[in-house]
C-alpha cells in the first residue's frame, strides 16, 4: 500500500526537488568548505530516504521474480543506481576520487520516473529514433552538400585580415577584407593598410570553410541559429554581397526544415500514443 500511496510518492517527489536544489549550490572550487560540508549532511539525509524507499518497493514488489517485480521495470535502475552510487561516493570519498561523486548528478533524472507524463515524454522520444533515421540521414546529406560547397567556395577565404602597413600589425582577426573590391560587397581596409593573407580564422579559428570538419562545425553553430548572421558577414566581407544566397540556402534548408522534421517526426508518435491511450481507456470505460 504504502509504495503506491499517491502522498508517499509526492513526499519522494519534494525530496528529489530538495535534493536537486543542494546539488545546485555545492561549490566544486571550495570542496572542503563550510556550506559544502554541510550540502553533504543534506546529501546524506537525501540517501538515507532513498534508501528506504526503494527497501519499501523491494519488499512490495518483490526483487526479480514475478512480472510486477522491481528490477523488472527499467525505471527502477536509475532509482538504485543512484542509491548505489551515492553509497559508493561516501565509500571514496576519502581517496580524492571526483568522478563517483559526480555521479550524484543523477539524483535530479529520478523526476523522470516520479511524473508519469515525463515518463512518457522520454518513452516518445526512444521509440521515435527508429523513424527519425531517415531524417538523419537527410541531415547528413545536408552536411555533405553545404560543407563541400562552403569548402569549394570559401577556402581559406576568411584568413585574410586587415594589416597596418607601418607596424605589420593585424588590427583584428576577427574581422575580415577583400584584396580587390569584386563588383558587389566586400570589405575593403582603411587607409593605412592592406588586406594580407593570415594563418588564423575569425573567432580563434572555430569559424572556418578550410576543410569539412571545421566546415561541419560552423553548419553546425548556423543551424543553432546562434551567431550566424556573424559567419555570413564575414565571409561577405571576405568575398562578395552573393555569398548571400549560400547562407540563406542553408538556413532555410536546415533549421526552418530538416530541424523541423525532427519536432514533426516527434509530435507525431506523441500524438499517436496519447490517440491509443485515449482509445484504451474508452473500451476499459
């Protein structure tokens, strides 16, 4: 009774909450300090409770037996690998070992297994992999088409900064110049200086189309939609106003539809799981 009692598992519930929020405020940079020696009084009440629940839940459902049993849910490995790890962290504590106490990092995935519908959410997106594999593979072709074309069209492109002719300086790297104004765009230096080929890319070299894997990189940060407008402008400036077209090309292609494949692929197979349960509970009904 007490293992399915909705209250029990409500209290378990605030418990993991509590727990995540000690988690959150422990200090990896003073780990011997006042506020993380007592974080780890907290962590160990945190255990102590775990511990006893999954005890009440060995004792209620039994260990490995009948169908119903507890380790015969996967759910319930995540609930002892953190009991089991938080044991094993106090065991090696002593040692210096950081890697078992980073495991407690665990501890707030248990609200997967508390919320049904999380739990359900994270069953939607494991059995969507086998239809999302199409999408992949689209994702990969998007990578090869647009990675060999940057490759082809903007190789080492984005080297050439401006330079102080006095004092061979480069005034900033992460600005980038034409050496002949082509007939649209382009950026040209300022008076004073001169646009010279350099071994360094824009953003200490993470922005690139010198090879496939750096190329990849930066399709990569463009689909995020995250400092794309900065790669585009570089590379404008770096060759001409028609590099416009690629950008744009790939923006539309990758993150307003492949990307968009993947949400739809997802929703769907959430959608068809809440129309079976639906349809389940009219016939129980």
């Amino acid at each position: 009774y007490t293992a399915n009692n909705r209250w029990f598992n409500r209290f378990i519930f605030l418990l993991i909450i509590g727990n995540s929020i000690t988690l959150a405020f422990y200090d990896p940079l003073d780990p011997d300090g006042e506020r993380n020696r007592i974080l780890d009084i907290f962590e160990n009440v945190f255990l102590g409770f775990f511990t006893v629940e999954m005890l009440i839940k060995l004792m209620a459902y039994g260990v490995f037996v009948h169908d119903r049993s507890y380790f015969r849910d996967p759910w319930n490995w995540l609930d002892a690998a953190v009991v089991f790890t938080g044991y094993l962290s106090l065991i090696v504590s002593d040692t210096g070992i950081s890697v078992i106490r980073a495991l407690r990092v665990l501890r707030p995935l248990r609200l997967v297994n508390t919320l049904e519908g999380m739990r359900r959410l994270v069953r939607t997106l494991l059995e969507s992999v086998p239809m999302l594999a199409n999408v992949f593979i689209l994702l990969a072709l998007y990578f090869a088409i647009f990675g060999i074309t940057g490759i082809m069209l903007f190789a080492s492109e984005l080297r050439k900064h401006c330079e102080d002719i006095l004092t061979d300086e480069i005034i900033s790297y992460d600005e980038t110049c034409v050496m002949t104004a082509p007939l649209v765009g382009g950026a040209l230096c300022e008076r004073g200086q001169q646009c010279v080929h350099t071994d360094q890319n824009p953003a200490q070299g993470t922005i690139s189309w010198d090879n496939f894997g750096i190329a990849s990189l930066t399709l990569f940060q463009m689909l995020s939609l995250e400092g794309w407008t900065y790669i585009s402008y570089v590379t404008m400036d770096a060759t001409n106003s028609f590099a416009a077209i690629f950008f744009i090309l790939a923006i539309m292609i990758g993150a307003f539809f492949i990307l968009e494949l993947f949400l739809s692929v997802i929703g769907d197979r959430l959608h068809r799981q809440e129309r079976n349960r639906s349809g389940m509970a009219f016939r129980t009904g």
